[in-house]
C-alpha cells in the first residue's frame, strides 16, 4: 500500500483511490461538494483543495482538487495550511453569493451540507452586498419539493438522476449564472429513485415534500435502524418519528437511506422511502374492534364504523384467552393463519398458540410452491445468492422472467451500474482511474450485456442489449435451451421456433464467456418452470466453470423466504387448509386467527368465501383496514415495521432484525404481545402454552424460534439483545439537540409524562444515553461532530464506500445442502398454459406505485397510482377493434373487472397484462395467471370491478 504524508503525519492508503476518498477514510475533514462516494469525482466545485508539496523541501507547494489527484506513493499533502483554508473559504464565499440566508426556514436546516461545508471552511461573514440570482420553481410531484434558488451547482442531482438512475427527465438547463435544474415542463419525475435526490443534494434543492406535510428539525426525530416492508431486497431504512398534536401521540414522519453495504448502499427506491405514510393513514386501526351485530358487509364499505365498533381490550384479550382454553380442553379448534409480511417472530408466536398442526402460511399453494422452490435452489452448492455489490461488478446478466425495476427495484440500479463494465474495463486498460467519473463515461463503446427473455420490462430496457418479449411458459423452455447448450445436451423436447433456438445459442454463448455472469429471475411470473429453468442455467454455468453461479431470486414480501422456513414443502397452504376443513366432520368450534393478511389478495372470492364459512369466528390482527376485516368478528390492533421489533429474511436468506423507532398510538402493540396476554388468562396450560408465558421480550421468542428451526439458529446471533450496556447506558433514540416535550405544549403543562420504557431492546425512547454507538447495528441517527448531514456516514465506514465499523448487520440463515437435482420439475411446454381456453392468457405485471399492499396506502403513493388497466398487444388490440384508453371488461372466475386498455408493443401476442395488486383489481390478483374473455364496454362509466 502507498504511504503518504499529509500535515507531518504518515499514512497508508489504498492506492486504488483518489486523494479526498483517502483522508475521509483517515477520518480526516476535507470539505467537498461535487464528489460523491457512489458516483466519483468531475472535480466542478473546487471545495476540497490541498496543497501538495514536490518534496519536503518545497515549502509552498501548489494547489490541487483532492477529488481529482490520484494517490502517489511519497506523496505530501496538507489539509490544514493557511493557504488551503483561505482559498477553500474564497470557494464557498464564491457559491454563497447567490445562495438565499433562510436557513431558519430551510428544511434542510440542521442537516444541510452546505452548512457544514461552510463552517468547516470558516466562511463566517458575508460582504455580498449585490442582488442575488432567482429561480422559478417546479412543480416536481408529490414526493419531492423545488427550490432552486437554494442551488450551488454542484451538479450532484442531474449526475445521479440521468448518469447513475438513468433518468431522462431532469437536466441542467442554462448556462453560466444561469443553470437551472429542472425538468422542461413541470410534473412529476418520472424515475422511482427521484426521492434520492433529498439526500443526495447537499442544500435544500430538493427536499422531501411527504416529511413537509408534518416537518420537524432532524434533532428532533427519534430513530432506531429498521429494515424496508415493500418489497424483499431487505433495504435497511433509518426512520424517524416525533410526537403530533395536542394529545402527544407518537407520528412516523419520514424514511431516510441507512447505509448496508451488501444491500442498499447509499440509495433507496421511492416506494421504500415514501410508502412509510401507510402508518399514518386513515385505516390504521389503533382499538381493538368488535363485528356490529347488524352490519352488512359491502364491498364499498371503506371505513370500520359501519362494520365494527370499539371495544374494551382486556374484554377482547379474555375472549380469545376463553377461545385458547377450549382449545386446550379439545372443544374448540384454533386455526392460525401467518404471513409473509409478518416477522419471523411474530409468526412463530402465532404457531406456539395454535398448535403446529394448525398453522397455515397464508400464502397460496401456487406461492408456496415457488418459494419452496427458491429456497431448494439457493441450498444448492453450486448456487450463490450475490449481493448488490456483486451485481454491479458483473460482466454479463441474464434476466428471465423478472421486471425487477416494479418488483426489487434496488436489484434494477445496480442492473444498470453492471451495464458499464466494459465501460470500466477499457477505462482501466488506459489507466483511467474508475473513480474519476467524467472521463469514464465520455468512453465509447457497447454496453455490458444485459439480455431480457419475459412479460414485460420497465426503465432498464435502455440498457439491454436483447429483449424476448414471450410468454412465462415459452420464457423457460427458451432458459432450459440456453441451459442445455452450455453443456452440450442436445434435445428434442422442445417446440421452440428456429428463431429462439438460435437466440438461446448466442445467449449461452455470451454467458460462456462471461467471468462473473449473474442469472436475475424469481417468482413475479407465478411460474415455477421459469424459475426452475434459471436455475438450471445457474448450474449448467457451475458445471461447467467449476464454480458457484450467482443466481439472484426476487420474493414478492419483506418476510417470504423467512415464513416459508416454518413449513415443509406441499404444507401449510391456504388450499390444504380449506380441503381440510371441507373433509372435517367434527362439530366443535372453529375460529380463524389471522396475523396481519389479508386473504383476498392471496386465493379467489369463492375460495376466500368457503374459508370464511367454513369456520365459526375470525379474528384478525393487523395495522390497516381491509377486505379480511369486514369480515372478522375481532380485530385487534398491531404495531408496523418501524413499531415493532423483529426479523425478515431477505431475497439471498439474509436473516436482518429491524427495532421500534416509537411506540404505536391507542391499543397497538405487536401480535405476539396480544398472544401473549391471551395465553396469561389462559385457564388450561400445555408446554406451549407455559413457552408463550414465559416470553416477556422480542429476542426471548427469538431464541425459541433458533432452538426450534434449525434453518433459523444463526437470528439468536442477530443483535444485542435487551440487557446489552455501553458503559452501562442505553442507546438513545433521540439526539442529545432533541427539544423535549415540555417545549411543545408549553402553553397546557410544564410537566412531561416519562418516556416509555422499551422491554425488548438496549434502547431508550428518550435523549438520555448513548448517541453514537460506532461499532453497533444499533447506530440509525447518522451524524458525526462537523458532520450533520447524511454525508456524515463516512464517519461510521470502516473506509469510505466499505462495510460499517462492527461489520454489517444481519446474517444468513443456514439451510441443510441439497442439490437441485433431487427436485426435478417438468419443463412445459406451449400448451402448458393456464387459459383454460379462453380468448387470453392473465399474465401479472408490476407496478412501483400500485404493485404493494402497505405503500398503496400511503397518502402521496396514492396519488400517482395508476386507475385500473389492462395491457394488450396492437396486434390483438386491433383484431378486436380497440384503441388506446377504451374502456373493457374482464370476465374471470373471480367476477367481471373494468380497466381502460392500454396497447403495448412487447406484450406477447395473446395474452393480457394485469396489474398486480393494482386497486380496483386487488382480488383479481390471485388468479392471476390464468384465463379471461375481454369484451368491450360502450360506456366507460365505472373503472374497476363490478359490483
């Protein structure tokens, strides 16, 4: 390693880096603007200037960008010269002239990097007595607000939005003075990772518009480190929250990016940072609720007081206690119902209460099937399940079946960084250093290849240098062709066009000559043969290398490889479930417990119906309002993510424990909690029954669970737990800046209620203990003495763009070695479809905003959701005469369903695109896919499903 000397003081650095990025991992303050770790140097702002001296006799020295000096072994530097602190503080006086002196007002006040630039360069007095330059500001959407003349032009925003998102619509316009970013016209801006742009500007340009609708200063949060519900890439989140109003309940008022080097990085998707407001929204249920005896249930009905009423908690506790102990006594059946957005723990809590033989997953059989399947495949030796990191870096990728943009929208960004590897690869064969941004991209030259074979593919079809725009089923033969052929297997079993033969040969090709390719697919299609098929090319690539493949399979829910570690395959699903209570002839009492599902999004009306008749009470536990609840004769209230403690597995088995950032409003508290107060009143005790009475913290059913699924020990490792100690403090949530509650309502009391206590973590929801614990996954608010914006997380990195310091939370659950060949599927083939003979064969497709149960509830994802729809192909779409916008119904076994029609040119000939999970098409989503006749509707009057 060089060694170099900057102020007197010798040190070694990695060589591979420029300058700046070497005295900020030093720990050393060098101010800058324009670089950013994720995205290099331009060298545009000229705020991070040192003096670099020809030898140790040269006493002057010159002036260089630290950003744009590549580290030279014997190199001298200084940091802290007179020289260097002026000409930096004549930088920053040079940006400020038209900078606006609203700081007081700003949002980005208090975490504003600019402000830390400016008194780190010593810039204390203005002498500007000119008129400033002003902007006109956009309208930008729901997520972000404009302020543009808060603008220094650093040239961070366009850099990340077109350069590094590949977004197309913000551009610098202007020149000189004059530059101004913004879109051509107003409106919303159209790629998911806008809403990075509030962290990755360092003024108050761009701010996030959700966190001003109930804004307060970053001090004044309370965080704790969480990990994302939207979807199960397992992005890890810093949220924050504060006290609201005159009744002092707590309120979730924002999402930020919490730094994961395998995972997310320094960027997160907009439904992961926007989606939070769910919490927040008007279904959230905070009482326990008991069914009206003279309701009628409708499908408009939208709130709870038609249907349900409030009732006493202890009543509603007693009441499931009395339903438990029938049970015990063999007089009553409880059947518990999981969920793959529920933790680990609390699905694990609700089988100790049922009984194993009465729990069920929650998920389909079709879906349990897929995720068994996953799971099988990442066991096998010669599958690796890479990181983000390891997507970025690799040389060729194959994506089947997935449009990972809608359904693991971080996997798609790191897509596109992987895009640029020969980019970095001819860079780095001229000597250009990958960190000096600018000059690697002016390189010329193809794109990385990144192949597509399915339904449809969103935003990163610019990057892609082949697209098969086909059916799921033909999708896999094409895949166990491109298998066979890097092994040299001839077969005859296939129906496949000369055409796509050939592609599948030049496709292996590529994949044979790559050094580190990766297979992208997962369980979106709802189509077990593509994902088998992508294994199958995983581990024809492993034979034949010699080597793991990496293979990366996208889950649809934060928890779905987790819950699916609780069941052995062909069990557990919501079909068994009901065949099982059609065939039982018993005549005790049954009741459905349901945790945090909602059943309709998972099998069809008529399925859902005879559930729902077939068992005598329901109750159900869960955050938000929906179609399950009209129908439960008990609801009680639970805590969200970022309420609750607990633990999701993600896409690669990473088993990752997220904490409380606050306590819930009204009645709520996690599942286990109410499950655990059931079982105290519980008159008849099993062994069961005495374990739930005996967990008195999260990580005490954490450590059943370890002891109970050997897949599952490795979470007992996951965190300290309840008793851990820094000096013998707690960790705080709130910053040691943080006002206090006396100050809010100041003008009713001068006194203030004591913090709630936290049972279950080694933290304090108050300010008291300790603020910066470095070397803990405990660690969310991210701030550093001098450092007070999120730049600051260098501070926490064992090097800039490394790991953090303790190394990276979470750690991968251990699955028994299987080959994948001990679980062999047929490939279909072209009549291997689900139409039933019908005119069209259902296909899903995804949306960011409308595709997810909890962020579609959210107040400003609402907004930008797209009304119902069906995609259809010109061709089709002209034979039966319909043009773009025209109003259609779908005529399924789950009813008849209207959408306007929207005509794409990729969708495969016969088939129609529906939207996952869209609302007005949510309980069409678990047919999907399958059959339908479209038939035209005259009139447009009402969109989505028919009463």
């Amino acid at each position: 390693m060089p060694t170099i000397t900057i102020d007197g003081n010798k040190y070694q650095v990695d060589g591979d880096q420029n300058l700046l990025t070497a005295c900020l991992s030093l720990g050393l303050n060098v101010p800058y603007f324009c670089w950013h770790p994720a995205m290099g140097s331009v060298g545009a702002c000229r705020q991070c200037a040192v003096i670099e001296h020809k030898d140790s006799e040269d006493q002057r020295g010159r002036f260089i960008m630290s950003c744009m000096t590549p580290i030279k072994d014997g190199g001298i530097y200084s940091v802290s010269s007179e020289a260097a602190k002026d000409f930096r503080g004549s930088v920053i006086e040079d940006l400020m002239t038209n900078h606006p002196h609203d700081c007081p007002v700003c949002e980005e006040g208090g975490e504003c990097h600019l402000q830390d630039m400016t008194e780190m360069s010593g810039h204390t007095m203005r002498r500007y007595q000119g008129t400033k330059r002003t902007h006109r500001n956009q309208y930008l959407g729901p997520f972000i607000n404009h302020e543009m003349n808060r603008c220094i032009t650093c040239y961070r925003c366009v850099r990340f939005y077109h350069d590094y998102a590949g977004g197309e619509d913000l551009q610098a316009l202007g020149r000189n003075h004059q530059v101004f970013f913004g879109r051509n016209t107003e409106g919303m801006l159209e790629n998911g990772f806008s809403g990075n742009l509030v962290e990755v500007c360092p003024t108050g340009v761009f701010t996030d518009k959700t966190f001003s609708q109930h804004f307060v200063r970053k001090w004044d949060l309370q965080t704790a480190a969480s990990v994302c519900e939207h979807c199960a890439v397992g992005c890890n989140t810093a949220p924050g929250a504060r006290e609201s109003g005159n009744n002092q309940d707590p309120m979730l008022r924002r999402v930020v990016n919490l730094y994961h080097h395998d995972i997310n990085g320094y960027f997160l998707c907009d439904r992961g940072r926007f989606g939070y407001e769910y919490v927040n929204s008007k279904s959230r249920i905070t009482q326990v609720l008991s069914a009206r005896k003279d309701a009628v249930i409708s499908s408009t009905a939208e709130t709870d007081e038609r249907l349900h009423k409030e009732v006493s908690p202890k009543d509603a506790v007693f009441s499931l206690s009395e339903k438990l102990a029938s049970a015990q006594r063999g007089e009553h059946r409880l059947i518990g119902i999981g969920s793959p957005r529920a933790s680990l723990e609390n699905n694990f809590a609700l089988l100790k209460f049922v009984g194993r033989d009465n729990f069920f997953s929650g998920l389909n059989q079709r879906d349990m099937q897929l995720l068994h399947l996953v799971d099988r495949i990442q066991s096998d030796a010669n599958i690796h399940s890479p990181t983000i990191p390891e997507i970025e870096n690799s040389d060729v990728i194959l994506i089947l079946g997935e449009d990972i943009y809608n359904t693991a929208p971080r996997v798609a960004l790191a897509v596109r960084q992987a895009a640029r590897s020969r980019q970095k690869e001819q860079a780095e064969s001229l000597r250009i250093p990958l960190w000096q941004d600018a000059s690697v991209r002016q390189l010329e030259g193809e794109p990385s290849p990144i192949i597509f074979i399915g339904t449809e593919l969103n935003q990163i079809s610019d990057i892609t240098c082949k697209a098969i725009y086909t059916l799921p089923e033909q999708a896999a033969q094409i895949g166990q062709a491109i298998a066979n052929n890097i092994l040299k297997v001839k077969s005859n079993k296939t129906s496949l066009s000369a055409e796509n033969l050939e592609e599948a040969e030049r496709i292996s090709a590529i994949l044979t000559a790559a050094k580190n390719p990766v297979i992208i697919s997962g369980t979106s299609s709802k189509n077990i043969h593509l994902t088998h098929s992508a294994a199958k090319i995983a581990s024809a690539l492993a034979e034949k290398n010699g080597k793991p493949t990496s293979l990366y399979l996208c889950c649809e829910e934060a928890n779905s490889l987790g819950v699916i570690q609780l069941f052995e395959p062909e069990t557990g699903s919501l079909e068994h479930l009901i065949t099982e209570l059609k065939n039982d002839k018993t005549n005790i009492d049954k009741t459905l417990v349901i945790l945090e599902n909602d059943l309709s999004l998972r099998i069809a009306s008529e399925e859902l119906n005879s559930l729902f008749a077939s068992v005598d009470h329901i109750i159900l536990l869960d955050t938000l309002l929906n179609e399950t609840a009209k129908h439960a004769d008990l609801i009680f209230p639970v805590s969200a993510t970022a309420e609750s403690q607990g633990t999701f597995v993600n896409n690669t088995g990473l088993a990752q424990r997220f904490y409380a950032v606050y306590e819930g409003t009204g009645y709520i508290q996690e599942s286990w909690r109410w499950l655990v107060d059931a079982a105290g009143f519980c008159t008849e005790h099993s062994e069961s029954i005495d374990t739930i009475i005996n967990w008195n913290h999260c990580p005490d059913i954490t450590d059943s669970l370890a002891e109970s699924v050997s897949s599952l020990k490795v979470i007992k490792d996951l965190g300290p737990d309840e008793n851990f100690r820094i000096d013998g403090l707690k960790v705080a949530r709130q910053t040691a800046r943080y006002s206090g509650r006396t100050a809010i309502h100041a003008e009713q009391h001068v006194s203030e209620e004591p913090p709630h206590q936290d049972p279950d973590a080694p933290m304090s929801f108050s300010m008291e203990g300790v603020h910066n614990p470095n070397r803990s996954p405990l660690q969310a608010n991210i701030w550093s003495p001098g450092w007070n914006s999120n730049q600051s997380i260098f501070k926490f990195q064992q090097e800039v763009g490394g790991e953090r310091r303790g190394g990276a939370s979470g750690k991968y659950i251990q699955r028994r070695e299987q080959a994948l060949s001990e679980w062999s599927l047929p490939i279909a083939s072209d009549g291997d479809t689900d139409s039933d003979n019908h005119s069209l064969a259902t296909l899903p497709i995804y949306r960011m905003f409308g595709s997810e149960e909890l962020s579609n509830r959210a107040m400003a994802i609402a907004k930008v959701i797209d009304k119902p729809f069906f995609t259809l192909n010109r061709g089709d779409a002209e034979s039966a005469n319909l043009n773009q916008g025209d109003t259609v119904a779908l005529d399924t076994n789950s009813g008849v369903f209207r959408g306007s029609v929207v005509i794409s040119d990729s969708q495969p000939s016969g088939s129609l695109g529906v939207p996952y999970g869209l609302p007005g098409l949510e309980t069409l989503s678990p047919v999907l896919p399958g059959g339908a006749n479209l038939l035209p509707v005259e009139e447009s009057s009402a969109i989505g499903q028919e009463d």
